[in-house]
C-alpha cells in the first residue's frame, strides 16, 4: 500500500520531493509549464502544512555531464513565478554546499536542486549518489509520474532511505485516472493511437482486447498495419521488425470482435521539410516517392463519427506530424472532436508525450477529463506493467 501525502504530518520536516520538471526551454524561458503546474498541489500542500520543500528533477539528456543548456535554472525562475515566492537553488545537487542550504532551510522555503543527469549515478541508480540525495529530506514524496517508469536512484534507489515515503497529488491523480477508470470504464471503449512507433502501442493494443469496441489506429504507426495487410504505403514510416506482430494483432482482434479502423485517406508529400507538393490520396494509392504525413478529410470524419459514439475515450500519440503546419489538420481535427465528446459527458484521457502536446497546442486541454504528465510511463500503466518507482515506494 503506498501513502498518500495528506497522510503525512510534514510540520517542520524537510520534504525531498521528486517532481519531473522536464519542460520545453527556448531562449532560456519555459515555453510550457504543464509538468510545473501539475506538481503546484503538492508543493503548496506541504508548505501550506509548515515544512520546507526540496525538488529534485532532471531536464533533458545530459549522458551524466554538465551541459549548461539543460540547467534548471530558467525552471526555478519560472517556479518562483507560480508560487510568487523566492526560491534557493543549487548549482550541484549532490554537494556539500547543497545540503546544507537543505538544513538551513525554514518552514515555508524552496530549494531546487540543479538537474539529477549531470550525474550518471542517476540513471545508474547508483547506491551512493542515492544515498547523498536521501540527506535531503526526512520524508520522501515522489510526484514524479513521468519517470516512474524508470529505475533511477532519485525515484527508486533514494527511497531504501526513507523510512516515511509516499506519492504526491500528481501521482495519486494519475493513478486514478490511468489505473482505477480503466477497471470499469464506461461502455462503449474507443482507443485512439497514434505516433510513429509502434511497439509500445501493440501491448497497449494487447491489453484492451478484452475491454475495448473499437481502436482506431492514425500517425505513423499505422503504416506498419497496412504494410502488414499488403497495402503498398510509399516512403511512409514503416518498422519492419512489426510487421508480423502486427499481423498477428489484426488476427487477434478479428478473434475477439474488436474493430481495428485504419485511415481510408492520408495527406502526402515528398518531404516533410519545405513540402514541394502536397495532396490528398486514398490509403492504397500512395506514390512510391511519396510518404504519409496526416491523416485525411475522410479519415477524420470517420473517426470522429466514431469518438462522439463513446462512452470513454482513451488517446495516445498524434495523428501526423503535427508540428508542422502543413501536416497538423488531422490531429488538430481529433482533438476539436475529443473535446466536443467531453462537452457531452463523455471520459476523454489522454496518456501524456506528443498527445497532451497536441491539445495543448490546439487549445483543447482544458476541455479533457484527464491530460497525463507522462508519455511512456503512462503507456506502461495502462498496459498493466509494473512501474518501478510505485514499486519503491511499495516496499
């Protein structure tokens, strides 16, 4: 059973807390505070109940060397902007100059330490760098859901530390959604995939075989199924490693009734960069010069025939290469219909990476019952896998 944070009496304790400040940073400013907002709960939970708060995150992938270009300083300013209080911050979260800004501390301060992968004992989950980062606190918090999927000595080594360790509102709230909604979602279940790979999608494809009425499968991903129905697909993203395994899924949910609906059009170009020409063709009339890039008029209107027919609506990855204009339409489409489901009562969840980009791009992420903070922690959740930093803080 793991502890939930109000069930800790944090009164003048010191709070080492796991947070995933990992955000998009341009010009040495936070461009999207989503992952920062989420955690605000947590944070002021525990100053709100008199202790002093220690953050540790990692930004980016630094390969355990310091690179000032992934620095969390430019996260402490905008932190400190939220919480419209000053904050202390270390430039090395391990030093001994750290921890005792750590004890120095007083209830109702912040100290954010600089980022976990300027060290490689982080994702080496190395038993000493473990050990100094537990001489921050003396009640381990993990609101971190977007790399509970990883055994990293700051979510799963540190807690061997801690005698009083739980998970944050953060954490709780994605474990509700992601986990208890799916025990009983409301008939009838619609999956929405997309992206460009593939693997991770099949378990979660593998997974709700026996839960869900229909998956419907956009992005890149869904060359690899047509490739594995024979269709010719062009230049399109194809991994060629799944395509039998693909063939096996179709077999599968042919077996159990559930529908698989594929694209019946796609938008194509020769390049994604500074397309020449661009145009609209059915799924099995793609050029071999050409490649898939979003999804088509027809192909949306399917879809979203069929997302205003749910009950509950499950989404993870885009429908095409979103980030450039040219190819964002087919996304942007099913994110206008998802958030029109949700007007009508309908569970809309989207599990996190490239799809809570998305409908925060489109303005829709208001209108959602749930955005996750993680890409592939949520994927692995909802394919029933044991997340090691739950498991941790378990034991």
């Amino acid at each position: 059973m793991i502890r939930a944070l109000h069930s800790f009496d944090v009164k003048q304790k010191r709070v080492l807390m796991r947070v995933d400040f990992n955000v998009p940073i341009e010009n040495d400013r936070v461009v999207d505070s989503f992952r920062i907002q989420s955690v605000i709960p947590s944070i002021k939970e525990c100053l709100d109940s008199g202790s002093s708060i220690v953050l540790m995150s990692h930004l980016g992938r630094p390969n355990g060397k310091i690179d000032e270009k992934f620095s969390l300083v430019p996260v402490g300013e905008a932190l400190s902007d939220i919480l419209e209080i000053p904050i202390k911050f270390s430039h090395d979260c391990i030093s001994e100059d750290a921890i005792n800004v750590t004890i120095g501390l007083h209830p109702g301060e912040v100290h954010l330490l600089e980022n976990l992968r300027f060290h490689s004992g982080e994702t080496d989950n190395d038993p000493e760098f473990a050990g100094k980062l537990a001489r921050h606190g003396q009640i381990y918090i993990n609101d971190a859901f977007g790399t509970a999927h990883r055994s990293h000595a700051s979510n799963v080594g540190v807690t061997e530390h801690f005698i009083q360790k739980g998970m944050g509102y953060l954490m709780e709230k994605e474990l509700q959604f992601l986990l208890e909604r799916f025990k009983k979602p409301k008939p009838p279940l619609l999956l929405i995939l997309g992206g460009a790979k593939i693997s991770g999608k099949l378990h979660l494809i593998d997974r709700f075989l026996d839960d869900a009425d229909t998956i419907l499968i956009g992005g890149g991903m869904a060359f690899t199924f047509l490739k594995a129905l024979g269709v010719k697909v062009g230049r399109s993203i194809v991994d060629s490693k799944m395509v039998s395994t693909a063939e096996e899924t179709i077999a599968r949910a042919r077996r159990r009734r559930v529908k698989l609906v594929f694209p019946v059009d796609f938008v194509i170009a020769e390049a994604i960069e500074k397309p020449k020409e661009m145009k609209t063709v059915a799924f099995d009339s793609i050029p071999d010069s050409y490649m898939g890039l979003d999804i088509g008029t027809e192909t949306v209107n399917i879809f979203s025939d069929y997302i205003s027919r749910a009950g509950t609506i499950l989404w993870n990855g885009p429908m095409g290469v979103f980030e450039k204009k040219e190819f964002e339409n087919g996304t942007k489409a099913i994110s206008k219909a998802v958030s029109l489901a949700y007007d009508k009562g309908i569970d809309t969840i989207v599990s996190g990476g490239d799809s809570a980009a998305a409908v925060k791009k489109f303005g829709v992420n208001e209108k959602m019952t749930h955005v996750s903070t993680g890409g592939g922690a949520s994927l692995e959740l909802l394919s029933r896998k044991t997340l090691p930093a739950l498991e941790a803080l378990g034991r």
